[in-house]
C-alpha cells in the first residue's frame, strides 16, 4: 500500500511526523511519502520514528510546493530530492519567505477588522510552516465562525477580506528546483483546479516541458470520476501516474491514510522512476 501526499504538523496536518509515521504503519501503508506545504521539516523526525517502529513502513522525502501558473495557484508534489541540493534548498528558503510576506498581509487584514494580535495568535497555533490553516484555527479560537471551512468560506478564500494573495513562484521554476535536487516533480491533485479541459491541458504541457514527470492520478480529494479523466489524461501526455490520500489528520474523516483505489494493472507508477 502506497500513499505519496500527507500533511504533518510541521505544515497544516494534524499529526506529528511521528504520529503520522504510526498511523500509516497501523493502517498497512507500506511506502509514506511527507509531502508537508513548501518544508521538509517533518521528514527526518519520521524516518526517525518509522525506524523505532522497525516495520516495512518506507518514508520518501517529498514537499508540496506552491506555485502559479499564469494566475492560478497550483501545488506541485517533489518526490524523493536530494534535500541538501543547493537548488532545492534556496527554493524552499523562496516560499518560506512568500509564506511569510503573505501572513503578514493576512493579518493586518484581520487587524483591520478588530482582531487581536493575529500574526502571533497564528504563529503559536503552528509547528512550523505557517498557512491559511493557522489563521482559521485562530478564527476559530476567536469564535468568528466555528469551523475550518467556514474560515475559509467567510474569510480566508479568494474575493473574503481576508484573503492575501502570496507571491508564489512560477510553476516551471517550481518544477526545475525538484528536479535539480533530482527528485520527481508530480503535479498534485489536478482535478482541483478550476480549469477548463483546455486550460488544464495547456498546463500539463508546460509542465511536462518543465520536467514534470507525473500526475497525481489517485487523489483523496477528489471523485471517482476525476480520477478517471486525469488517467486518461496521464495516459495522453505520458505522465506517471502518482496517488497520495492527501491527508490532514484524523479531524478530516472522509480521508484516511493509504486508503485510495488501486491504479489500473499495467498503469506506469510514479515508484518506477524512484532509483
Ligand atoms: P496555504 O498553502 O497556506 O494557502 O493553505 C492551503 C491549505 O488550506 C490546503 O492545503 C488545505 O489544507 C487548506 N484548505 C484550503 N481550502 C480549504 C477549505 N475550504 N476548508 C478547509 N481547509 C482548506
Ligand atoms: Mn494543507
Ligand atoms: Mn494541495
Ligand atoms: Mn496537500
């Protein structure tokens, strides 16, 4: 059992990497890719903890990058980097600071509203990568709406007050950090975008012509039917296919760790390209 996208508390998950690494192990996942928004931190503590457990359980190194693509936001999957490459790092050290710019935005926002402290009422809700997660957690803790999705509904979507948007890097950019460090660069979740097919189409070529290398085929988030099309559409620009529960923690029941439909037999996986 394979699940290549799962958060840790080291960017918006729920779990530790630690506690993360045992649940993937309870549950028969045998391969766990950490793929935490634009950080690594979470890998090493789960390597770490997947030793201790001394099951088959395998971490791959991998990270969640935010990008753009013209004026849409999209996340591309890095599986397997070298994580020292100069590349690579220097990329990260980018979206630590777009993430960073990008907060502060969001809350003097929320200042603006009559909110109080909010940047720091956000920094002590997160371990680490601070994201739209945290300030919804801390609209919660301010009894402004009494769920994530509201925070984001309300507040934290495109078009809401406190929405900022975050200068992220170009996808092609994105994709070159990955696979300097070489490690495979997957792009993630397709099916979310609000992209016509045609548009979705022009971005899988760019991406291809970046070095991407896969498509997330099999997403936790999204249908049956979704999956179905961008396996169509793997097929057609020659993509690996990649799958990842895109787990958050067991707050968010409707998606479960490794729980995902299998690819269809003779589909070339994402794990062929692993050395
Ligand atoms: P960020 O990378 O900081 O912009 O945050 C993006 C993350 O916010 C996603 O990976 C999800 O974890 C979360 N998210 C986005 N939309 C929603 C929503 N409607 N409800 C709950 N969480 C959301
Ligand atoms: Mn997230
Ligand atoms: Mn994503
Ligand atoms: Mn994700």
């Amino acid at each position: 059992m394979i699940d290549l996208h799962t958060h840790s508390t080291a960017s918006d998950g729920e779990l530790t990497p630690d506690q993360l690494a045992r649940r993937a192990a309870e549950k028969g996942v045998r391969v766990l890719a950490i793929t935490d928004h634009d950080t690594i931190a979470g890998i090493e503590p789960a390597r770490q903890a997947a030793q201790c457990l001394g099951s088959e359980l395998q971490i791959i190194p991998g990270v969640e990058m935010s990008a753009t693509w013209g004026s849409q936001g999209v996340h591309v999957v890095g599986l397997g980097m070298d994580l020292d490459h100069p590349a690579f790092t220097q990329g990260l050290r980018a979206l630590a600071l777009a993430r960073e710019e990008r907060a502060r935005k969001i809350a003097r926002d929320f200042e603006q509203m009559g909110m109080p402290a909010p940047y720091e009422g956000a920094r002590a809700l997160a371990a680490g990568a601070l994201g739209r997660v945290h300030f919804a957690r801390y609209l919660i803790q301010q009894g402004r709406v009494n769920s994530l999705r509201k925070a984001f509904k309300h507040y934290l979507r495109r078009g809401k007050p406190g929405y900022a948007p975050a200068q992220w890097p170009a996808v092609d950019q994105v994709v070159a950090w990955i696979t300097e460090a070489k490690g495979i660069a997957v792009l993630a979740h397709p099916a979310r975008y609000p992209l016509t097919r045609t548009k979705l189409r022009a971005l899988l070529t760019e991406f291809r012509a970046a070095g991407g290398q896969a498509l997330e085929v099999i997403s936790g988030t999204q249908t049956q039917a979704e999956n179905a099309r961008m396996l169509t559409l793997a097929r057609t620009f020659s993509l690996h296919a990649s799958l990842g529960s895109d787990y958050h923690g067991p707050g968010h029941p409707w998606i479960e760790l490794g729980r995902l439909p299998p690819l269809p037999e003779g589909t070339p996986g994402v794990w062929e390209l692993f050395s």
